[in-house]
C-alpha cells in the first residue's frame, strides 16, 4: 500500500525554509491515488518518515490520506531534529 500517497506537484527543497514556508510548500502536494482510495478509506494508516523536522510533510500526508477516508492516521519517526535554542533544559 505504501503506493497509495502521491506527490502530485513539485515542491521546493524543505531546506532553508521556516516554518510556515515548509508547510506552504508541501500544502496541496500529496494526494492518494483514485485507484487506490478504496484501501485507505475507513483503514488506520501508519505513515513513516525518516527525518521530522517541522512536521510539514507529514501534516501534510496525514491531510491527505484524512480526506480519502482514513479512519486515522499514526506517524512513526525514526529521528526528530530539536531547535536547540528552544530545547528544554
């Protein structure tokens, strides 16, 4: 399934941007594929990502995969980058 999501428009590098720019870029860029609506609608979904920097694509994707029906949507990261200047102490 993990074909379902599709990005259906460039998007810049996330690199540089902040963090209303990350979520501009990504807004609108991934939708599931009407072939494949039918295996997310009423499912959990689990979406993985490597990198959580900003949350942007993964909002994004979750977006996305809410619209075509999932009954949820779970993420699992396997690393998140910290601002270590508003890190907690």
């Amino acid at each position: 399934m993990s074909e379902a999501l599709r990005r259906v428009r460039p998007t810049q590098q996330q690199i540089g941007l902040s963090r209303t720019q990350r979520a501009t870029n990504v807004q609108g860029a991934f939708k599931v594929a009407p072939d494949r609506q039918s295996l997310i609608q009423g499912r959990r979904v689990i979406l993985i990502d490597d990198v959580l920097t900003s949350g942007a694509t993964v909002d994004a994707c979750a977006r996305a995969l809410l619209r075509a029906k999932a009954a949820s949507v779970d993420v699992l990261v396997f690393a998140r980058v910290v601002d270590t200047h508003k890190a907690p102490i």
